[in-house]
C-alpha cells in the first residue's frame, strides 16, 4: 500500500541511526512516552494519530458507526489480509491438493477481488 512506504522508510531510517552497546544489557523501550514504558493508551494514542492522517484510506471505517467485527472485516479487507487461498499461499500455508482455485466456480485463482467481485458462483450467494 502506498501509504506504508513513509512508514517503512521512517522505521528504516530509525533502524540505521540505532547503535550497538555491548556493555550494556538489552532493554526493551517503547519511544511512544518519554519514560520508555509501554502503555495501551499511548499506543492507541500513535495509531490513533496515524489513522487520523487525511492520507490514511483507513480513517473512513473507523468514523464510521458500524458494528467492530465489521469495521474489522472492512480493515481487513482493504489491507488484503484476508485468509483467501492466495494470501495463504503466499503466507507458505499448503493446501490440500495444492488447489488454490475458488472454492466456489474452480475457475480462477481465489484472491479477494475474484472472490468478492468477480466469482460468477459467490455472487449468487
């Protein structure tokens, strides 16, 4: 997605600066509070931020009022993080028969777009 390539390189160039002390004993510092320490509430406060980014495509499902699992599902989808045989086969999960056709038609490859949009057969459903 586009908008995660301002996130990575943020990350590597965050990655680049860290520096290796070997004296000293390895720690783990959240970087979201000025203590180092971990709390759910800054952590929400980052994403939160984040999402409220005008460039974030994901701002729309969470403003608006629809049940979580749905806005789960929503987020889930758009980012294509969906089980569909595809994804799982690029996850390096076997299948059996290595079959990574629609389950319901079997005639093309069930990524999201085909299962969800195209398949002839789910459609009906």
């Amino acid at each position: 997605m586009l908008w995660e390539i301002p996130l990575l390189d943020e990350f590597m160039f965050a990655i680049n600066l860290a520096s290796l002390h070997p004296k000293e004993e390895d720690k783990i510092l959240w970087r979201g509070t000025a203590s180092g320490n971990n709390l759910v509430k800054d952590a929400d406060h980052v994403l939160s931020r984040e999402m409220e980014s005008e460039d974030s495509p994901l701002k729309c499902i969470w403003d608006i009022k629809i049940p979580n699992t749905i806005g789960i599902f929503l987020w889930r989808l758009f980012m294509d993080r969906l089980p569909s045989r595809i994804n799982l086969r690029n996850k390096h999960v076997s299948l059996p028969g290595l079959d990574y056709l629609c389950s319901f038609c079997h005639g093309m490859d069930e990524d999201l777009v085909h299962l969800l949009f195209s398949c002839k057969v789910a459609s009906d459903v």
